[in-house]
C-alpha cells in the first residue's frame, strides 16, 4: 500500500527546470520534494507528497487532522508489536 504524507513546504527553488521544494513533515523530518504539479504552492502551504512529488495542496486543519491520526496508527503498532 502506498500512502500520501502531509506536510509543510518551508522552501522553494528551482532545480534541473523543475520547481522543488523542502517539506517539513514534523518531528525534524524535512525532504525534499518536487511542487511541479502544484504551481500554486507557496512556503507556508501544506501539501500530500507522495514518493517525492507533491499532490496537492491541502488546509493546514486537515494537514494536522491527517498527521496526528497518522500518530496515532504509529503509537497502536509500537504498543501491539509485530504481527
């Protein structure tokens, strides 16, 4: 299963003619990521990255709704352990 992370752009800058941007996702995980199919995007907005290209941009309500459920799922497997 793949899944989509949201997270906060806190750079832009061209790379190699692409739009590219740094991506904090919390906690000090910060990467890099392509904005080309969000020309929109601007430092400050949250977007879905999905193996490094951001999807879409998204409310920062729902970036924090999404990153905290994603805790959650995070907390329930350390505490139930493997399978």
């Amino acid at each position: 299963m793949c899944l989509g992370v949201p997270g906060k752009i806190i750079d832009i800058y061209e790379k190699n003619g692409l739009s590219m941007g740094k991506i904090d996702f919390g906690s000090g995980v910060i990467r890099e990521t392509c904005l080309a199919y969000i020309p929109e995007a601007v430092i400050g907005d949250y977007t879905i990255i999905h193996v490094g290209f951001a999807l879409n941009v998204l409310s920062e309500k729902d970036a924090l709704e999404t990153l905290a459920l994603l805790t959650e799922i995070a907390d329930l497997n350390d505490e139930l352990g493997p399978a």
